[in-house]
C-alpha cells in the first residue's frame, strides 16, 4: 500500500512537470509567432507608404505596435503612423498619434522627433493669421519645448528659425487688427494694438510703422508728449527708416520745405564752384 502511495506521488509529480513544461513550449511558441506578426504587420506597413497608401499603412504600423507592445518595434510603428499620416498632410491624424505616443512612451530617446512633428503638424496648419490663432499658439507650444528640452539638436536649430517667423505672423495679426481699428476711427483700441506689437515683437519687421503709428494716433487725439516720446524712439533706433521720415513730417509741418530749400542751396553751392573753375 506505502508503495502504491509513492508511485502515485511521483505520477503526479511527473504529470505536473511534463504540463508544465508543456505549458512552457505553447507559451514560447506563442511569444514567436507573435513577434512574428508584429514584424509582418509592420513591413506590411512600410510597404504599403511606400505604394503611397498612408492610411493603409498608418493602420499597419498601429497593429504592429498593438500585437506586441512590449517590443522595441512599437514606439517606432507608432512613430511610423504617425510620419504616414503627416506625410500626406492628415495633420489632425498625425497630431492624435503623436499626442499618444508622447503619453505611450515617457522615457523614449525620439521623443524630440514626436515633438518637433507635433509643432509641424500645427504649424503647417496656419494658412491666415487672422483666423488660425489656435494653430500658431500650438506650433509655438511645442517648438518652446524642443528649444528647451532638447537644445542640442537639429530640430532646435530650426524650431528658432519657425518661431522667429511665429513671431512676424503674431505681430502681423495685431498690425491686421489694429488697422482695423484705425480705420473705424477707434483710435484708444488701436493704440493698444500698436503697443503690444512694440512690446511683445519689437524684433519683427513691423515695429517701425508701430512706433510710426503710435506717433500718429496720439498726435491726433492730441497727447503730443507721447507722440514725441514715441517719436524719439523711433528716431533713436531707426532714423534712416521711411517710417522716421513720416513721422518727422506729423511733428514738423515745415519739413518738406525745409528738405527741398536744402536741396536747393547744395545744387547752387554745386553750380557756383563749378563756375568758379571755369574762370
């Protein structure tokens, strides 16, 4: 009977290992075939880029990165949707998949990349600065970021450059709005736009006129130390600008006769000295 026990025992202690390491073998043979799949779904993925079906291999790459997440391959088929979608200007699509993918993957060494394809994705967006604010604060956003977070890179390099052109559209949107003003004599909002550009984008091409306008506007409602105020740093910073010149003739009338009357005495000192050589 004792003998009967312990064959039992060892059957059993048998059984459990040949399940087990059966168990094993299934458990590795489905590891395999699904690294296997991941790697057909995501060539599939790039073959199909490459025939230009974007959508169809965005699709591809995504259930690449969903079959074995745990992979290295599956932050770079999300990626890879991503750059599909971008390619062919789905920036909407592109923008959602870059947006998980930074939330995906915390610690990931392109994370840069996903940042400076988000800030295009945005910034490829703005068609009019007048309606597209959204877009450009976005693209501006995130171009901050790489600037910041990844100062080394080629992608800082030209995110300084996109927001330095940010910086014109922004400065052009308020010139836009306060025209507007200007136009419908609504002189206290205009001011305030002027200024802002003065303040916020004193590097764009549109601070001379600002400084111009504020001269104008303030003339006109009669606040002439602040007319001058802003006319003499206009003066000091850009004197050889038309707007300084403009500006010159609100606060001196007698400019344009004064100009002409130099002119004039320079041509005679021109034709006197000639003369003279003639004698």
């Amino acid at each position: 009977m004792k003998f009967q026990l312990v064959y039992l025992i060892l059957a059993l202690i048998f059984l459990n290992t040949s399940c087990s390491k059966e168990k094993e073998k299934i458990s590795i043979i489905e590891d395999e075939s699904l690294e296997i799949q991941m790697i057909k779904a995501y060539n599939d993925g790039l073959k199909e880029f490459d025939r230009g079906d974007v959508i169809l291999a965005a699709k591809k790459f995504n259930e690449a990165e969903l079959l074995y997440p745990q992979s290295i391959w599956a932050p770079r088929a999300a990626l890879m949707a991503a750059y599909s979608y971008f390619s062919k200007f789905y920036y909407s699509d592109a923008v959602l998949e870059l947006e998980k993918f930074l939330d995906t993957y915390k610690n990931h060494p392109r994370r840069d990349y996903a940042y400076y394809l988000l800030a295009l994705s945005h910034y490829d967006q703005i068609i009019d600065e007048t309606k597209d604010l959204n877009e450009i604060l976005k693209a501006k956003k995130y171009f901050e970021i790489i600037i910041q977070k990844y100062p080394d890179t080629e992608f800082a390099l030209d995110s300084k450059f996109k927001l330095e052109l940010i910086q014109e559209i922004l400065a052009s949107k308020e010139m836009y709005i306060a025209r507007y003003y200007v136009e419908r004599e609504k002189w206290i909002p205009a001011i305030n736009r002027f200024k802002k550009v003065v303040n916020d984008y004193d590097e764009t091409i549109y601070i001379e006129e600002a400084l111009h306008r504020l001269v104008e506007l303030h003339y006109k409602v009669g606040l002439i130390d602040e007319s001058k105020k802003y006319a003499t740093l206009l003066g000091y910073n850009y004197q050889s600008s038309k707007w300084y010149e403009e500006t010159y003739k609100i606060l001196n009338k007698n400019y344009v006769k004064i100009s002409k009357n130099k002119d004039k005495d320079k041509e005679e000192s021109i034709i006197k000295k000639f003369k003279d050589l003639l004698k």
